[in-house]
C-alpha cells in the first residue's frame, strides 16, 4: 500500500516537503516542524491535499500567510497546507473582485484602490490572505470583510459550495468558519463601490502612514489580543505597566503594548509567557480577562489557554 509520504511526493513534486519547520511561514517568525507540507499554488491543490490526508487518516490544517498564528516549537504533526493560491481578478465596471483565498489583502487592498473602487482599502494594512481574511473577519480603519464579502466557496466535505456572506456570522474578529475546522475557505466574491482613485489611493497612503507611525517593524502576529468591550487591550497592558517586559527573545512592543515582538530568535514559549504574564497582570489589576486573537496551534492542532 502507498504511504501517505509516497501519495503526496507523487501528487505534488517538489511542493511537497518532510519535517518543514514553520518559521518561515509564518510572521512571527516561530514555529517547528511540520511532519508534512504542501504548498498549494491553486484551490485544486488545496482540494487534492485535503483529500489525501483524509485518505490516509493524516491531520491537516491550512495555513494562509500565518499572521495571525503562533505555532508551537514542537511543531505540528501531520500535513500543513500552505495556501499560495494568488490569483485574482477586478471588474471595475460591477465593482467585484474575485479572488483565490491565498490572494494577499495588501495586493487586493492597493489593487482595487488603483482600480478605482472604494471598501478595501483598509486591506493593505493586513499581512494576510483572503481566507484567513474571511475567517477572521480582519478588518482595521473602521472597515472589515463582513462590509464587503458577497460570498465565498468552500470546500466541505469533499465538495465545493459557495454560500452567501450572511452565511458565515461575522462578527468582531471572528465567524462561524473559526468554529468550523473541517471547511476550507476556497475563494472570495467582493463587492465594492466604484468612485475616485485619486480618493482611494489617498487612503491607502493615509493607512499605510498611520501603521507606519503606531505598529513596530520587527516580527509579530499584529494584536495578540481582542478589544474587551470598552477597552483597547494595548491601553489595559500599557496601563499594567508592561510595555518592554520581555521573556527570552520576546518583548511586549514599546511601541504598542497589545503586540508582542520575536527580537530575534524568540521561541513560542518565549510569547506565550508574556502572554500570560499580560493576562494575569489585566486580570488582576483590572478584574477583565484578555482572550486571544492569535490563533495558538500545538502538535495535536488548536490550544486554548487556561
Ligand atoms: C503586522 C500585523 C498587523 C496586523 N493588523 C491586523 C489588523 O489591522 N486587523 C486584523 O484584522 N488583523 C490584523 N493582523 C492579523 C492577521 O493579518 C489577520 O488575522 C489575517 O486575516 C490572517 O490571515 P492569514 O492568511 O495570515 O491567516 P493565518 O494566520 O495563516 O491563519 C489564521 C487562521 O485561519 C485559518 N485559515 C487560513 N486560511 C484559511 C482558509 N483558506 N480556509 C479556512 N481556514 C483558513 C488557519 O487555519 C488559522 O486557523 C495583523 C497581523 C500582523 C502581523
């Protein structure tokens, strides 16, 4: 019998790879290996991939940029999927943009802006790609995908569907899709306004600057935490005391208290101590208990904290 090792090296060439550490796939820069990964260039490849890890009874999971993540330094065992599946189109006349879920927001957030068409721009400010985009819900500057998303194709057990937006219950930075492991976000429909690219290109200069001045450079997952109603979770762990507080290699940024930094060589171990420490020190100082936007994944798949 062909081992799952065999079935993917001969589905999938070169694009397929054995004990692949994770932290160059990710933005944190943190990650051991994975036992298995396939970079995807299409949503075929997707599909194909997820079909043979089922086959063959191997975990999966799909990873798009990998900035809102932090993978363990043991790893994850089974087969990642990383999702390279780019391509995208504009129709400045209907105002869609159709794009494969491995399309980057910042390229569909400069590209529809030049296009003439106004509602992604906040987009060039998210290091991701549409599906984790559309299973976030990712959003900044007061936009967000639930604003725009007209629909999306899915892989769901074995088949493609495509279901309206309402479909996935967006919400604040998350929707039913996060609940919902075994459903791979295939493809997007967005729809925008057409308008003024000078006014649209204005924006994206405008959200460009702003990051610029507020968000630090080295590598991070962006904000580690979600806004607890009425409260900026940066402002909690600011007023806690805790901007620079580092463990290991890792800092809470100076910058800007609700991101964590890797100053070069941190271990996930190293971030998920400040975590805790950020945590522990709200919840103490403040009685308010911080949840995680970052997505913690282990060996065995998604961790939750205690
Ligand atoms: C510097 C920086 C700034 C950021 N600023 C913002 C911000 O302003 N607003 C904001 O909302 N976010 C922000 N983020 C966080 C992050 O960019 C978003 O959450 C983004 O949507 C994640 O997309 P991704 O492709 O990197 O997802 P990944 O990190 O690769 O994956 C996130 C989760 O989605 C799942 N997933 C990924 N692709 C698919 C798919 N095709 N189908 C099904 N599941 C999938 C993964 O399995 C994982 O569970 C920032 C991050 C950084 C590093």
């Amino acid at each position: 019998m062909t081992t799952f090792a065999e079935a993917l090296h001969a589905r999938f060439g070169a694009a397929a790879r054995r004990d692949e550490p994770l932290a160059r796939y990710t933005s944190f820069r943190i990650g051991g290996p994975a036992d298995f990964l396939v970079v995807a260039r299409s949503p075929t490849d997707i599909i194909d991939a997820v079909a043979l890890a089922e086959e063959h009874g191997v975990p999966w999971i799909v990873l798009g940029r990998g900035s809102n993540v932090l993978i363990d330094d043991a790893g994850i065992r089974g087969l990642v999927i990383r999702n390279d599946a780019t391509a995208f189109t504009i129709d400045p006349a209907s105002g869609v943009v159709a794009a494969e879920s491995g399309a980057r927001m910042p390229s569909l957030g400069a590209q529809s802006a030049r296009a003439g068409l106004h509602g992604l721009e906040w987009a060039v400010g998210i290091p991701g790609s549409v599906g984790g985009a559309v299973v976030m819900n990712a959003g900044a500057h007061g936009g967000c995908v639930a604003d725009v998303l007209e629909s999306a194709e899915l892989l769901d057990g074995g088949r493609r569907i495509v279901l309206p937006a309402a479909a996935f219950a967006h919400a604040y930075r998350t929707s039913r899709l996060q609940r919902e492991r075994h459903r791979v976000v295939l493809s997007a429909r967005f729809r925008l306004a057409p308008g003024d690219p000078a006014e649209a290109l204005a924006r994206v200069r405008e959200y460009r600057r702003h990051r610029q001045e507020t968000q630090p450079n080295d590598p991070g997952a962006g904000s580690i935490f979600r806004n607890p109603p009425g409260h900026a979770a940066g402002a909690l762990i600011d007023q806690a005391g805790l901007k620079g507080a580092r463990r290991g290699n890792a800092l809470i940024s100076p910058r800007h208290a609700n991101f964590i930094v890797n100053a070069g060589g941190a271990s996930a171990e190293d971030v998920r101590a400040l975590i805790q420490l950020a945590r522990e020190e709200v919840a103490r100082r403040f009685g308010i208990v911080l949840e995680t936007e970052v997505e913690l994944i282990g060996p065995t798949g998604r961790m939750s904290l205690a």
